[in-house]
C-alpha cells in the first residue's frame, strides 16, 4: 500500500530505515533465556541488520545520494 508517486528506490530506502528493528528483535528472542546482559548485547544486531541492507540498496540501486 504504497502510493504510485513513491519510487521503488525511496520504497526501498524506506524498507531500510523500518526493517533492521524487526529483524534484530526477532533475533534477540533466544538470547533473552541467557540472561539480561546477552539481550541487551544481542541487540546491537540492529546495526549490523542496518548496514547489510543499507549495502543491498546500494548494489540494487548503485550509490544514491540522500
């Protein structure tokens, strides 16, 4: 549900920003058995979720500035 006047590329830009949250938090999930200090530590996954699809936008869509 996207409107028609969005590019596939700000689609995508938006995915980025939206999609590194969920995806750390699903991984966090067995880390929380551990303890609390894993989970906490298991949550700077979100970076590195972050940076894997700011570098997929960039091979997709080559490098495009903000």
């Amino acid at each position: 549900m996207i409107s028609e006047a969005v590019t596939p590329e700000e689609a995508d830009k938006l995915k980025i920003g939206i999609l590194a949250e969920p995806l750390g938090a699903a991984i966090t999930v067995p880390f929380a058995f551990l303890g609390p200090g894993a989970w906490n530590l298991s949550w700077l996954s979100v970076l590195f979720f972050g940076l894997f699809l700011k570098k997929r936008h960039k091979r997709r869509y080559g490098d495009v500035k903000d």
